[in-house]
C-alpha cells in the first residue's frame, strides 16, 4: 500500500515519524512524507519518498517576535500560561491552513494516511475515501483519567485521577476555534458537510490511534477503548555508516564523562545569557561538556577546553557515552536520554515540555530545573553535582533505560497500522 505519514514541526515533531516511516517501509509499504526542504536528506536518507511541501518554516515560526513574547506568559506562570496557548496559536494560523493544503496535495494516490495533527489527517482521508490512522508521540487528544493532556501541563501533573480527563476536553477547547474556520472553509470547497465541535471530537475519538511514548514512562490507560493503544517510543537510529566527529571521540575519550547540554529547537531570547549560565554552572560543578547548539544558537562564546561545541549529533549514538543530559524537555530528547539511561536535567521552555520534565522527576530518572527564562548558574550547578553524584537516581535511570531499550515501539505501531488496514 501507498502510505502517506502526515506531520509537521521541528525535527523532534518530524523524526518519529521517519522511524514509523521506516518500520511500514520494513513491513512492505510504500512510504512518503510531506516535509520542509530542511528535512530532505532525514526522509530520503531512510528510504522513504520525500515531497516537497511549502508549508511555513518551523524554524521561522518559533523565531516570531510575538512568539518569543508569549513564551515568556507560559513558562512558570501556570494560570497564564492557558491564556497564552490559543494567541500563539492564532499567530500560526497561515501555518496551518498552508499545512492543510499541502496535505491535500500530498495525499493525491494514497491509499492510507498516518496523520499526526489530528484535524487534518481526517479530513483528507474522509476526502479521498481512504483509511486513516491518528499517530502521535504525546498525550493529547485522547481522554483518561491516568494522566493529563501534555499540553495541560501548566495545570500540573497529577496521577490517576478523574480531573485529568477534564484537562482533554479543555485542550481541545481551547485550541477548537484556531482550527475550525480553516476546517469549516476547506470542507466546504471540497463538498463535505459542516462538523460541529461535538461531532468532530466524537468523530476523532472513533479513530484507531497508536501514541510513541514508553508504556514504562506512561503505562497503557485502562479505561482506553481497544482501537486506543500506548505502542512504546518510535526512534530513528543514525546509518549504519554513519561516523562521528574525530574530535569529538577524542574530546570523550580524553577525560571523566561530561554531561551534554542542548535545548534543540527552542530558540533562547538571549543566548548569551544562557550560555554564561550553562559555562558558569559547568565550572561551578567541574563538569566537563559537550554542547549542542541547535536552532537555540548557544552564543559563540571563548569556550574552555573542558567543553566541546557542535551544532547536532545524533542523541542516540552520544546520550549513552555522557554522565547526564541537560535539555529542554522536548518529547523526543526525553525519550532518547530514558533509553539511553543516563539522568536528565531539564529546563522547560514552553508547551509539553514542563509534562515531561515533571515526569522525569517523578520517575526518579532526573531532576526538574527551573524554567529557561529563570534558571541561574548556580541552580544548574547543584543540580549537575546531584545527578552525576546520587548513586540510587543513576540505578533508577539505568534500570528504566533498560526496560526502554527491550520495547520495540516501531513494531507495536506497525502491527496496530496493518490490522487496521486490514493487511
């Protein structure tokens, strides 16, 4: 079959669902992506058919003066941080309804879609006549009373109790009226009846949905219906050929483990700011380091001989050689740090990533930092002498990296995605 993976994002929103890609290529199908030309080489490299798409640059939208601005509302502020949500929305609404069109086009001659916004992959599908099947690596849009909604976070992380199912619906309220002219407009060009805010949560919640994340960092709700299913991480590992740096392998192999610190593709108001902190923590701590500059453009700062700088590197081949991992809380960096069993710091900047920090922390795995905006060099310090030091935090995050590494996320989603289509 024809697959079409509907997705968008920065990277960590696009590389799960190359390694998903990869897993239905595996199983026989014939696999294409609808991406950025920044993301050409990551799908084709995989063997996946790459489609040019011309929707709006991720990078370009996190770099949006009025979102910078709002990010500052939502971390640490958890009553305006729901203010804040549907105005950044709102700023990405050529985004989503350019997405909208692309995925149109890119679903000519598919005969299944694997959609990872919810919205639009139904529509398409309904559209074309063909299957479709909701893919996502968060907690979002399926209710529970296990754990809230990831973008809810600011409300905080409670356990197993009946208000987090209340954290869905109000999610979903939330975010309704960014998409629902853009829905309402483009079903009505294609000759599709209207969908009502309650018809459509109905119609999305019928769907078959395979989420990425570990049952071992967020167990399987029991009271998910069958078609609802917690499948285990999708990682993309690096080629088989693929080599690092030289120096890099000499930089760790020539003293102690350093810890690693990248905020991937969150882009910092102040860089220089964030990198006196992070040299000033890292001295502090006498900690060696390796730095990711990401999108985040740590400030080309004189940097010392106990730290090595680099743009990006693939977490899954460096986590597992660091002492730590400082990051960002991204779903997809917290996921490589878990598997690679070594402790995270994390230092949330905005939307899911205060979820995952919390549930780092609450698996014993590592330790929430302040937020990005709030963090000092000596907050940062203590906490880096803490987990390169606590004997039982170590064991705790080697033991879960352990049961992560033993799951076979991909396969799971693969084997829901081919019963659904019948295959």
């Amino acid at each position: 079959m024809r697959i079409v993976i509907l997705t968008g994002g920065t990277l960590g929103d696009v590389q799960p669902y190359v390694a998903l890609g990869v897993g239905l290529r595996h199983a026989g199908h014939q696999v294409c992506v609808p991406a950025p030309e920044c993301f050409r080489s990551l799908i084709s490299d995989a063997g996946l058919e790459f489609i040019p798409s011309q929707a709006l640059d991720p990078q370009a939208l996190t770099r949006l003066p009025e979102v910078q601005a709002l990010r500052q509302k939502v971390v640490g502020r958890p009553i305006t941080a729901l203010s804040a949500i549907r105005p950044i929305m709102h700023i990405g609404q050529r985004y989503f309804a350019n997405l909208l069109d692309a995925y149109w086009d890119a679903s000519e001659g598919a005969d299944a879609l694997v959609s990872s916004i919810w919205y639009f992959g139904l529509d398409c599908a309904e559209k074309r006549g063909i299957p479709h099947v909701y893919a996502s690596y968060q907690a979002l849009v399926t209710p529970t009373r296990a754990f809230p909604s990831s973008l809810m976070s600011p409300l905080g992380l409670r356990l197993d109790t009946p208000l987090n199912r209340l954290t869905y619906y109000l999610m979903y309220l939330v975010f309704w009226p960014t998409f629902r002219t853009t829905l309402r407009n483009w079903r009505r060009q294609m000759g599709l009846s209207p969908h009502s805010i309650s018809s459509y949560w109905r119609w999305g919640q019928a769907q078959t949905t395979v989420c990425g994340f570990s049952p071992s960092v967020l167990p399987a709700p029991t009271d998910w219906l069958p078609h609802q299913h917690v499948t285990g991480y999708w990682f993309l590992d690096e080629p088989a050929d693929w080599q690092p740096p030289a120096g890099l392998v000499r930089f760790l192999e020539g003293g102690p483990a350093p810890v690693c610190v990248g905020f991937g593709s969150m882009v910092e108001n102040d860089p220089a700011r964030m990198t006196r902190v992070v040299l000033d923590a890292l001295a502090l701590s006498d900690q060696r380091a390796v730095l990711l500059s990401g999108w985040g453009g740590l400030d080309d700062l004189a940097l010392p001989e106990t730290v090595y700088c680099l743009d990006a590197i693939p977490h899954g081949w460096l986590f597992p050689k660091v002492a730590a991992v400082v990051h960002h809380g991204g779903a997809g960096t917290t996921a490589a740090a878990l598997r690679a069993g070594v402790p995270s710091v994390v230092i949330p900047f905005f939307f899911d990533q205060p979820f995952w920090a919390r549930r780092v922390e609450q698996l014993g795995a590592g330790v929430r930092c302040a937020a990005s905006s709030n963090v000092t060099a000596e907050q940062l310090a203590a906490v880096l002498d803490k987990v390169t030091t606590d004997t039982a935090l170590r064991q705790r995050a080697a033991a879960l990296g352990e049961k992560i590494r033993a799951e076979d996320g991909v396969g799971r989603a693969v084997a829901v995605i081919q019963d659904h289509l019948g295959q």
